[in-house]
C-alpha cells in the first residue's frame, strides 16, 4: 500500500513535471491549427570529423548560442501570435523546427516539413500538385546561404513560401529560380555597398577581402568586384576562409601588399578563428571592417589582446529591442527533456542560463521576429479574420499564404514590414559600429535603405590606432593638383605621377589618368587642372603704331596731292618732262591708291579687309614699277641706245612702247591677282600656334595661288634695278637712273628688314610692321624721286630751262664721243 502510495505521488508529481516543462519537452514542436516550420543552425558540423554525406544527430555537435538565440526568438514570437487578440484571434499556430546543422546531412527533416500524412509525393508539374496540403504552410529560415541553396528547390517545387532570416545571396532574387523565397534581410547587396561607402568615406582604396569559402561569401566577393568598379577602390588580395585556412601565411601575403584595410565577410565561425588567429599572431595596425554576420560577437569583443589587432569597424544590423523576449527566457526554465520527436528536434542545453541567451548577440533577431508575424499576417488574410473569429471553411494551400506575403503591409515595433516584387524586403537598415576600448560595439553612424538611402558616419567616435589619424590604404600617393597618373600595373591603384604639359589639364573628377587638350581659345601652363581663355589680340585703330602709320599714310596722300598739282602748274617745264610727263600722274595716282591698303591692317580682320590689305597694293604698285621700268628703259635708251641702235629707238617712239609696256604688266597683273583670289583668297586667321596665352588674328594668304601675283612686281624691279644701273654714268646733274636706283635699294632694304622682324617677331604688332613697309614702299618713290624735283622747281628754278638740259646733253654726249 504504501508502494503503491508513493508510486501514484510520483506520477502525480511527474505529471505535473510534464506540465511545466511542457515547453521544454516541445521546444521544437507545438501543436495548433497550422504548422509554420523552421530551420536553425544550432549546431555545426565539423566536416573533418564528418567527411561522408550520412545523416547525423545534430545535438551532438558544436553548439551556436547565437542561433539557439534565434531559435528562441521564434518560439516567443509564435506564442506571441497565440496571445494576440487582434491576429488570428481563434486561430493557433504551431510549428516544427529542425535544428540544420548541415546542408547535407538533414533532409530527413526537411522531408518532414513538406510530407504530406507521412509522405512526400513527387511533383508532377500538374495543378493537383498545389493542391496537396504539406504539414506546414510556409517556413522560417535558413540562416545560412549555403543551407537555403540546398533546401530551395524541395520548397520552391510546391510553392511553400521559405522567409529567410538571414540567406543575403543575390542568388535568392532571381525569381525564376526561387518563385516562393522571401526573406527578412537585406541582400548581400545591401551589405556590400555600405563596405563601399565606409571605404570611400576613409578614401581607402587598397584593400583585401576575405570571406568564408562558400555560397555567402562568393556572392559577397562578386559583388564587391561589381561595387568597386567605378570607385578608385583596388581589390588587391581576396582569400577564401575555411577549416583548412593558413592563417599564418596568409597575413604574411597582406604584409607584403602593404595592405592595412581589410574585409571579413564570412560567418562567425570563420571570422572567430581568422581574429583568434590574428591575436595569436601578434597581427596589428590592421583595420577591420566586419559583416554583419560577426559585428556584435560578443565573444570576440572580450577576446584577449583584442585591442592590439588595429581598429574594428563593423556593419551590423539595426537592433531593435523585442518587447517580452527576456521574460520569455527566464520563464523557460526547464530544459531536461530526453527525448525527440523526430530526428534533429532535440538540444541538449540544460547547462544554459536565462542570462547567457540574452546577452547573446542579438543580431538577426528582428528578421525572425518579423519572419513569422508576417506569415501570421498573411494566414489572417488568407482565412479573412476579423475581429474575432477566422473563416475556418478556407482550406490554406501554402500558394495562398504566399500570394498573401507578398502584399504585406503591416508595422510591427514602429517598422513598417512588407516586400518588394523580388521577396526583398522594404524595411531595415545597418548600423556602423566602431569596436571601442570597453569591450563593446559602438554606433558611429546608420545606413538606411527606405524610403530613400541615406549614409552618416561620426568619425570623431573613432579612436584609431594611428593616434587619431585615419589610417592610409594605398597603394601609391594621390598625384599632386595637375598631375595626370599612369598605371604601373594590373590595379588603377598602383601609378606614377606624370605632369601635364603646356596646353592641357587634368580633370579628376572626370579622368584622372588622362591629360586633356584645351580648346583652341584656351590655354593652361604645365600641371594646371583648367584651361583659361586666351587673349585675342589685333592691332587696334586706336594703338598708337597704328595712328602714326595712318597719320603717316595722310600725309602721303597729302604730299602726293601737293607733288601733282605743282607737276601740274609747270607740267611744260623740262624737269616735269625729263621726270617722266603725264606718267608722273599716273604714278602719283597709284601711290596715293597703293596708301588706301594701310588702313586694312588694323581692327579686326574679315575677309573684305584681308583682300583690301593685299589687293590695291599689289596692283597699283606693279603699275608704278612698271612705269619706272619703262622710265629707266627711256634714259638708256635716249643716252646710250639711241645712238648706237636707232631703229629700236625709233620703234620705241612710233609704237608708244611706254604705254604698251605699262598697259601689258597692268593687265598681266590683273589676270593674275583675280585668278590667285578664286583659288584662294585671303582670309581671318587665328594664330594659335606663336604664343600659349594668345590668339593673334591675322590674314593667311595662299602662298602657292599668289605666286604669280607676288612675281611680278619682282620682276618688274628687277628689270628696274638693272636699266637704272645701267644709267648709273650718265650726267651727274641729271640723276634721273641714280634716284630710281636709289629708290629701290630703299625699297628692297625696307623689305629685308620686314622679311627678318617677320621671322623673329609673330606678335600682333607684325602686321603694323607691314603697314609701315608698305608705307615706306611708298615713301621711297615720293621723296627720292619726286622731291627732288620739286626741289628743282620752286627753289632752283635756273636748272628748269631748257638750254641747261641741252647743255647737259652735248656735255654727255662730247663725253662718250671721245
């Protein structure tokens, strides 16, 4: 009796064991009218202990505080669900979770989840297959890449919706693949481009990237290599992490890069032993950016020595306080039960305490958290709850939850949860953490995705090892300001400095590693960064060379006038007849005609003042020499032909050889010019080539389609100089060959000296210097022919008669008689 007494209180006392640790006993199942399922790594697999591909018991292997952390999370927010008034208010959720501690060894429960009454039916891609009702309508997890990319496709098949709450690879986006994944994390994506930021922000730009040697990492890497394209950031050693990682030389290989920034984008496993390693190594003066998968590791914020590896910055998620969490975990107490329901549904976790899971690092615990009331959302729409009941007629098919998730729209701890067309989500953002001397995370700045990117970063926060400096990370020195770089090899980060020359500049912004042209109006010294306008210059109406040439050409004009009209009061007079008779005229017209071309050489130039320049000077002068020519040839011919060949004399006279001569070059040069100017006028040029600074406006001329026009006056002078040579014995008193001769040994001077300023000097005040050659052309017939002869006139008039000019004659005459 008293055996049977103490066998009856021990049941009782059992059963009501049973009771409390109820939620212990079934911490991975829990009855209700639809089953969600999860996915936790709460384990891991060594594979160097497990190398064959069999199924394993997961309790017995390295256990993550963190996701069993998460695992709670989801057991609390369920429970949370079933206490809720407001959703699925006579409705219960249950779940069946499964602790994945590898990809490829725990599809027995995987098997489990989408069976139906026991069974897995194979997908025969008909309607009927959506139809089929698996034990769960929709799934949490998993956390890792590599599990989701394992799993997928048995989900996918029969569109049972799988909300990760931490698989980020860009993989999961493609929705072709992966029609049923939505997740509660951003993608790796997201992570990677605030890296990039941070490394900009620094103006770090050579870097290693290191990451766990699978699906998350390689995705990671991939899509740094993308990110940093069209940043100055170089990528200059990449390593995968993994168990067989050499560590040691491995930080050899970034000392030797002179490499001080460093990306660990892995898993907290891999980035654990990579930091152990590090400590161990005496590795320093090294900065870290860290995932957000290893950004608040406790453990490794407490780690020994932590603080001399450099300085630790970090991508972590936003954390959010859950309301209730930690009551939850210090009212599971009881964790003593023994045995499983199914396979990998057990932990063995009674050394545990409340405070060990709290403290934990709380990242990912939103994801979850949202996770699974953003199915519960979508199962209150599918059974169109209302305020306090459900429509339990609705039979749930996992492809209606899913059409549901989808148009989520609900706030859930002030955060407004729903998903984009691609199952990413709309909601969340990163917090940058600096690891202070106090062994914990500090916020420093915040990445925000919605409604609209935004990045804030506090570096004053920052106590870096280089005595609040930030460090440098490259791996040559910015080029000076005007310096354009080369690369020195396969990374743009690596150059040397090479200053642009005089008319170029670099532009940074636009290409730092190209030397630009300035337009042809600018112009830049060595090493500029912009181009100036250049200075247009042309001699001006108002410069003072040009009113002394203009005054000068007045008072040719004048003097040409004052020549003629006293040629014409004593036009009978022997001097005005040796002198040349009404061919005086014509010449002191084609002077005063030849002035009217200075005034083209100033202002600015256009095509009519280009011809203008050229055109009546060319002309008009060629006529004057011709009529020297026809002069020179007569006072030979009087004096020394005349007498020796009489009948060229006499030809000469009859025919009016004068005339025919004058008219001959005036037409030649005429035909000449006019066909020179159909080919090829003058016209505006810019001189851009002299001076850097300038632009000096001119005329270009055709040289090979002016020939012509520029050989005949030539020759004409030629003929003159040698006919009035030629007359260089005759009388001395009448001089007529010695002032032609003279004349034009100052015109050819004149010209020698335009011709060598012309080739040391290109200023703009070269063509004031053709202004005052071409007046000085004319000056050289008016005052040393004309003028002594107006002397004559008015102030030796007694050698104006003719019985002096006969005396002259005889005189000459008696003289080479003899």
């Amino acid at each position: 009796m008293t055996y049977f007494l103490f066998s009856a209180d021990f049941l009782l006392i059992f059963q009501l064991l049973l009771r409390l640790c109820a939620a212990t006993a079934s911490e991975f199942h829990l009855d209700g009218d639809y089953l969600i399922g999860g996915l936790f790594d709460i384990h891991h697999v060594d594979f160097s202990v497990h190398p064959r591909p069999e199924a394993i018991d997961c309790s017995s292997q390295i256990f993550s505080l963190s996701s069993y952390r998460r695992f709670q999370i989801m057991r609390f927010s369920v429970e949370q669900v079933n206490n809720s008034t407001n959703l699925l208010p006579d409705v219960s959720l249950g779940y069946d979770i499964f602790d994945q501690c590898s990809d490829t060894k725990n599809f027995p429960g995987i098997f489990n989840l989408i069976s139906e009454n026991g069974m897995v039916r194979p997908w025969r891609n008909s309607p009927e297959n959506l139809s089929k009702s698996p034990n769960v309508i929709a799934l949490i997890g998993p956390f890792t890449s590599t599990n989701t990319l394992a799993v997928a496709p048995l989900f996918m098949s029969y569109l049972i919706p799988m909300v990760s709450y931490g698989a980020a690879s860009s993989a999961f986006s493609q929705k072709v693949r992966f029609p049923s994944f939505l997740r509660t994390v951003p993608s790796n994506k997201e992570i990677i481009d605030v890296m990039v930021n941070i490394l900009v922000h620094f103006d770090w730009r050579w870097v290693a990237f290191l990451y766990s040697d699978n699906d998350f990492g390689t995705d990671g890497l991939e899509l740094f290599r993308k990110a940093i394209k069209e940043t100055d950031t170089c990528l200059a050693y990449a390593k995968g992490l993994n168990e067989n990682t050499g560590h040691a030389q491995m930080f050899k290989q970034l000392d030797e890069l002179n490499l001080n920034t460093i990306i660990v984008f892995s898993t907290d496993l891999d980035a654990e032993a990579l930091v152990e390693a590090a400590v161990r190594l005496n590795v320093s003066d090294k900065v870290w950016i860290a995932g957000d998968t290893w950004s608040l590791n406790k453990r490794l914020l407490r780690l020994e020595g932590i603080e001399n590896i450099g300085t630790v910055l970090g991508v972590a998620q936003s954390v959010l306080p859950i309301p209730g969490f930690d009551d939850f975990i210090y009212s599971t107490k009881c964790q003593m039960a023994k045995e499983q329901k199914f396979c990998n549904q057990y932990c063995n976790c009674s050394n545990l305490i409340p405070d060990d899971i709290i403290s934990m690092d709380p990242s990912f615990s939103f994801p979850v958290y949202s996770a699974v009331f953003a199915i519960a959302h979508a199962l209150h729409n599918v059974l169109q709850c209302g305020a306090n009941k459900c429509n339990r007629d609705t039979e749930v098919q996992p492809y209606m939850v899913l059409d549901q998730l989808r148009k989520s729209n609900f706030t859930l701890l002030n955060v407004r949860v729903g998903f984009n067309d691609d199952g990413e989500p709309i909601f969340g953002s990163y917090s940058i953490v600096f690891w202070n001397r106090s062994s914990s995370a500090e916020e420093i700045g915040l990445y925000t995705f919605f409604p609209s990117v935004s990045f804030s970063i506090n570096s004053t926060k920052i106590e870096w090892f280089t005595n609040h400096q930030v460090p440098i990370s490259q791996c040559s020195q910015e080029c000076p300001s005007g310096y354009a770089k080369t690369q020195t090899g396969i990374h743009k980060c690596c150059f040397r400095c090479d200053v642009c020359p005089n008319g170029t500049y670099i532009s940074t912004a636009e290409d730092p590693y190209s030397c630009i042209s300035c337009e042809e109006t600018e112009w830049s010294e060595a090493g500029s960064t912009s181009c100036s306008p250049r200075l247009v210059e042309y001699v001006l109406f108002t410069d003072s060379g040009a009113i002394l040439i203009i005054s000068g050409s007045c008072v040719l004009m004048g003097l040409t006038v004052a020549v003629a009209l006293l040629f014409s009061v004593t036009y009978n007079t022997p001097v005005v007849r040796s002198a040349g008779g009404p061919m005086c005229f014509l010449i002191l017209g084609c002077l005063m005609l030849c002035s009217l071309s200075v005034f083209f050489y100033f202002g600015k130039p256009t095509t009519a003042s280009c011809i203008l320049r050229y055109f009546p000077f060319l002309l008009f002068y060629t006529v004057c020499l011709a009529c020297f020519v026809v002069r020179s040839f007569q006072i030979v011919c009087i004096f020394k032909i005349a007498a020796k060949i009489p009948k060229l004399h006499n030809w000469w006279m009859k025919y009016h050889g004068q005339w025919a001569v004058i008219a001959g070059a005036f037409v030649i040069q005429v035909i000449f010019l006019i066909s020179s100017y159909c080919f090829g006028a003058p016209r505006p040029s810019h001189d851009t080539f002299t001076y850097q600074d300038r632009i000096i406006l001119g005329c270009d001329i055709n040289i090979a389609a002016t020939t012509l026009s520029v050989v005949v006056p030539l020759s004409l002078c030629s003929l003159c100089f040698i006919f009035s040579y030629m007359g260089k014995d005759l009388p001395k008193n009448y001089n007529e060959a010695k002032a032609i001769t003279f004349c034009l040994l100052l015109l050819i001077l004149t010209w020698v000296v335009f011709a060598t300023g012309y080739i040391l000097y290109q200023g703009k005040h070269i063509h004031t210097f053709n202004a005052l050659a071409v007046l000085s052309s004319l000056f050289s017939f008016l005052l040393w022919y004309f003028l002594p002869k107006c002397y004559i006139i008015v102030l030796q008039p007694h050698k104006n008669t003719q019985q002096y000019f006969q005396g002259l004659i005889q005189s000459y005459t008696k003289t080479i008689s003899h």
